[in-house]
C-alpha cells in the first residue's frame, strides 16, 4: 500500500543558521537512503512554499486563483511518497523523518 507523508514547514526555518539547515538537509539525505534501503522509496520533493497558488471554486463553477494562505507560514514544506504494509508502519517512517518543529501527515493513498 502506498502512503504520502507530507510534511509541514516551520516558519523558523529561514531564522535557522546555515550550518543547521545543512545538516537538516542531509538528515532527509539519509532518511531517504534508508526508505530506499528497506525497499520503501518511491518518491520524494520539496516545495516551494513560499510560492504556493490556490485555485478556489464556488458553487457556481466560478475559480479564483490566491496567495496559497499558508505560504510562508507554517506551509507543507514537501513530501514522501512511500510503500509500507500498514498505516502503522508508514507513522513510524513518518516519526523518522521530523527533524525540526512541525508536523508530519500520512495519508494512504487509494489504489
């Protein structure tokens, strides 16, 4: 079963000294060697979350395109789309890969 793991973006995370944000970079580095290790990898990307667009549509048919609200504030920073046999499995990867303040959402994904 496959499973997405979108993770949200701290804010702080600009405020972070370079050092730090390097060495978080190569923590997912290694998270996803080790998905990949264990036969688990399927795909992976960073957003760009200061740049998110919304497309809104009403009842009506009628679409709006916005400022995506959660860009620079807490956004989804990207994601990991995994294979892992149970939900449970796939929150222990999820717990794996949280390396500074935010949150983590799995999802399954229907086949």
């Amino acid at each position: 079963m496959q499973f997405m793991i979108f993770m949200s973006e701290d804010p702080a995370w600009y405020e972070l000294p370079e050092a730090e944000q390097t060495a978080i970079t190569q923590a997912h580095s290694d998270f996803e060697s080790a998905l990949s290790t264990h036969g688990k990898f399927i795909s992976s990307a960073r957003f760009r979350a200061d740049e998110g667009q919304c497309v809104h549509q009403n009842d009506d048919g009628i679409q709006d395109i916005t400022e995506a609200p959660e860009a620079g504030r807490g956004a989804i920073g990207g994601y990991y789309l995994i294979e892992c046999d149970t939900m449970e499995e796939a929150l222990h990867w999820a717990q794996r890969c949280r390396f500074v303040t935010g949150t983590n959402t799995v999802y399954p994904l229907w086949d």
